[in-house]
C-alpha cells in the first residue's frame, strides 16, 4: 500500500469531517468516523479534484472504510497510468 | 369572514441588514436607520450599482456545528437562525414536546431564488473553472425547500413542511398560508416566513440587467427614486392559535386576521392596480374588516417608479378618501428589497408597528411625487397606536399577497 496515498486519503477524511488527523487511522470503519454518506460524498469528490482521478459510481458505493478506500483510490491511479503509459 | 379559530404571533426571528435579532432590527426601524451600505460579498465594481441590503456580522460557525455549516446556503441558514429565534421567544421547548405535538406543526417557507448561489458556484466551477463537476452538495444546498426542510430537521418539527416560491411575495403567501392552515384546524401552530441570500455575481449580474436596481440609495415614493436595492435575510413568525397560546400562558405579541391574494394576469413584470387592489380588498374581507378600520399599510414600495406609483392607484381604488387618513410607508428603505424574505421581515414591522404604537418611515425621502400622494411616513418614525394594519407584497410575474395584522389588546 502506498504510504504517502494512504496518508492523503486519511487527511482528507479528517478535512470533510472537521476532525483531527490523528483520529482517524487506516484500519478506521466509515462507521466508527460517523462519516454518513453525504460526508463520503463529500470524500470522493475531494479526492477527485485533488488526486485528478474520477471515481465511478460503482466504486463509490462500495467503499465502507479507509483502508478500501485508499486501495481503491490506488487502483484508480494504477488503471490511469497504464492508460496513460 | 371565513369562519375559523384566532391565530395570534406567539414569537418572531428576525436576521437583516437591520441587526441579527428582533430587537436589532425593530430598533433600526424605529429609528428610521437603513442597512444599506457599500456591496461587500463579492466584486461589484464593474456593475451599475454598488450598494445592498447585506447581512453584516453573520457567521455560520457561530450557529451550526461542524459540517453542517457546508450543507446550508447562506439562505437556508438565515432560515434556520430566524426560527430558532421565533420559537425561543414564543417560549417553547419543541424537543420536550411529545411526537404528537410536533406533527400537528407546520413549517412553511418563502423564498425567491433559494441557494443559486451555491448554484452560481458550481457553474463557475464547471464553465468557468473548467473543472468537471460541481461540489456534490450543489443540489441540497441549492433546493427552494432547503429552509423547511432544514427547520425541521433542527427543532424536530414533523407535520405539513413545505416552501412557496413567488418571487418577491414569497414569504407573504408563506405566512398567508401557514395561518389559513393554522385558522382551519388542520395544525395546531405553524412556523413561516422566508429567507434569501442573493448576493452572488451572478445573481446581481441578472439583477443589474433588468435595469431595477437603483444606483444610488433606494428612496421609495420620492419623484426622483431610481429603483430598488437588493437586500438578505430570513424572518419567521411563530403562529397559534390563541386558545392555545393561552392555555399554555404564552405571551401574544400580534393576530392575524387576514390574508387575501390575486394575479394580475398580465404583463411579467408592468403591476397593475387591478390584481394589488383585489389582493388588499380580499385580505380585509378575509379578516371582516372594513377599509376604514385599517390605519397603517407596510408598502410593496420597492423603489422602483413604476411599483411606487401603481401601488398608490391600488391603494387610492380600495380606500377611496380613507387613503388620506391611513399612514403608508415602505421599510425596504432601511432593509432593503430581501426578495422571498422580504414579506416575513414586512410582516415583522407591521407587527412590531401595531405593538409598539410607532410607525416606521420611509427613510431616504427626498421628493413628493403627485404620483405617489399618500402621507409615507417621510424620513421619521411617528407615535400612532394602530388597530389594524395590512403588509402588502406583490411579485415580478404579477402575484399578488397581502397579511392583514391587528394590534393584540384592541377589543
């Protein structure tokens, strides 16, 4: 897993939720962070504008907690390399 | 008269270019001081006009936690301020109230162009930015029925809930209705007003090329008046009825008695005499009152040559020579033209009017004008103990509301 992903999706998860960064950890449920589905709304869209990426529909449903989001935001930019390469 | 149960204003929430209170706003008023100062929201020194009616002093953070704040436009925001404010005056614990309670209350809010500017942000956005979507909570912070919606959600309030949207009678249709509904035994109280937040490029863009908007300060009924002057805010009232504002020993600041409306039907932005006219008669036939038991008129009045004067005509063809006797002033002079919340914070005046036995003027009067010959109320509040007033309200597309007030105590 990338270290320096993992630590951008976690800062913007503190970001949305007005929450400090240390409260939230890679192994943190949506659950546990109170992150309701406007707030991971509110995520995807972040992680979009700031990582370039578009997330699909599909994707965006199945994300429950940071570690899945954090792989999935990594496969996104796997997929967008290859494209790109 | 239609038969019914009394309605009397229990509460009242007011956030103006006046103050961020009642009793900010009823003090400006009453000392005939206008909010109307250089436009500080957004750049407008390319446009024709530079000054507004803006909220000062509002911050967000101070009234809602956390993200909530990112989720409510500005005028769902006001909305929300303005009713927590009418139901703390009124004395009422909403929470502690049982489920039942709560669903046999009504909210019912005005607005004209809800949260276009959370709108106008996603456009610039995406055809401007060049970015590829708008922020994601564009649509709920932008929907008309955000401030009801979100009222509710904040006092818990769970009966009829729902916004009307007529352009700059908004707010008087909303009051207009929550007090039918309220007057008719179909809820037992009902929080309404309304609330608008314009003051986005493109909005004032809009606004400055339909060449209304006066350059200077806005000076209703005077001859030389330019237009209006574009103002925010959010005013609630809160209303019940009065064997229930007794039972439960709330104090009565106000009644309501009346509410008529019309359509002119016919150009979308040229009023008529005939549709205001028919809108006042009705609200007083509403309220079974006679023309001449009516003592004060809290005018349309925006500012603009051609309202100022079809208002005059309107008022002259229902109270005939009475309209020499009754006192007529327009408040947007000091709060100016709030739109969709402009009839709620109209509606405020009034009432305080009728309460405190002061008029508010007509600030900014410079001219008379044969076109507009009624007695305004120029410049300076006057002592007068009202019994009965009527707030007027008449919207762009020719709708028509008119709430008719009398004064609690007079027999």
């Amino acid at each position: 897993m990338d270290e320096a992903l993992a630590a951008k999706v976690i800062s913007e998860i503190a970001a949305v939720k007005r929450i400090p960064v240390e409260s939230v950890t890679l192994d943190s449920t949506f659950e546990e962070l109170a992150m309701d589905s406007l707030d991971a709304m509110n995520l995807l869209f972040a992680l979009e504008e700031h990582l370039g990426i578009s997330i699909p529909d599909e994707a965006a449903n199945s994300i429950k907690d940071v570690r899945s989001t954090v792989a999935g935001v990594e496969r996104i930019l796997a997929e967008k390399s290859e494209a790109g390469s | 008269m239609a038969a019914g149960r009394r309605v009397v204003v229990t509460g009242t929430g007011v956030v103006c270019a006046l103050g961020l209170n009642a009793v900010e706003c009823w003090t400006a008023l009453r000392e005939g001081r206008s909010g109307i100062a250089p436009i500080l929201a957004t750049d407008v020194s390319e446009l024709r006009f530079q000054s507004g009616a803006e909220v000062r002093g509002f911050r967000a953070e101070n009234h809602f936690e956390g993200t909530r704040c990112d989720l409510i436009d500005r005028f769902a925001q006001f909305a929300v301020v303005a009713a927590r404010q009418a139901v703390c005056e009124a004395g009422l614990d909403l929470r502690a109230r049982d489920a039942a309670a709560r669903g046999r209350m009504a909210v019912v809010t005005g607005t004209s162009m809800g949260g276009q500017t959370s709108l106008d942000r996603g456009f610039v956005a995406i055809y401007k930015e060049g970015r590829p979507r708008p922020h994601p909570f564009t649509i709920p912070l932008t929907m008309y029925n955000a401030g009801a919606s979100q009222i509710s959600m904040d006092l818990g309030i769970t009966g009829p809930a729902f916004t009307v949207s007529t352009a700059c009678a908004s707010a008087t249709h909303a009051i207009g209705q929550a007090y039918w509904m309220v007057r008719s035994g179909a809820v037992e109280s009902a929080l309404c007003g309304g609330s608008e937040a314009p003051f986005s490029p493109g909005i004032l863009r809009a606004w400055e090329a339909m060449r209304v908007v006066s350059p200077e300060a806005c000076h209703p009924f005077s001859r030389d008046r330019r237009g209006l002057t574009l103002g925010e805010g959010g005013a609630m009232l809160m209303l019940e009825t009065l064997d229930g504002a007794l039972a439960r020993g709330a104090r009565v600041l106000g009644e309501v008695v009346g509410f008529g409306m019309s359509a002119d039907a016919g150009h979308v932005t040229q009023p008529s005499v005939e549709g205001p006219a028919a809108a006042m008669a009705m609200a007083m036939q509403d309220a079974g009152i006679e023309a001449t038991q009516v003592e004060y008129i809290n005018a349309h009045g925006t500012g603009t040559q051609a309202n100022d004067a079809t208002e005059t005509r309107a008022i002259r063809q229902v109270f005939g020579s009475h309209a020499d006797r009754l006192a007529v002033s327009s408040t947007k002079s000091m709060h100016g033209h709030a739109l969709g919340a402009g009839g709620a914070i109209e509606a405020f005046a009034t009432l305080m009017a009728l309460r405190e036995g002061v008029l508010p003027p007509t600030v900014n009067y410079t001219e008379s004008d044969p076109e507009c010959d009624l007695d305004v109320v120029p410049n300076v509040a006057r002592q007068r103990q009202a019994g009965f007033a009527l707030s007027n309200s008449f919207a762009f597309g020719g709708l028509n509301a008119v709430l008719a007030f009398k004064r609690w105590g007079k027999d």
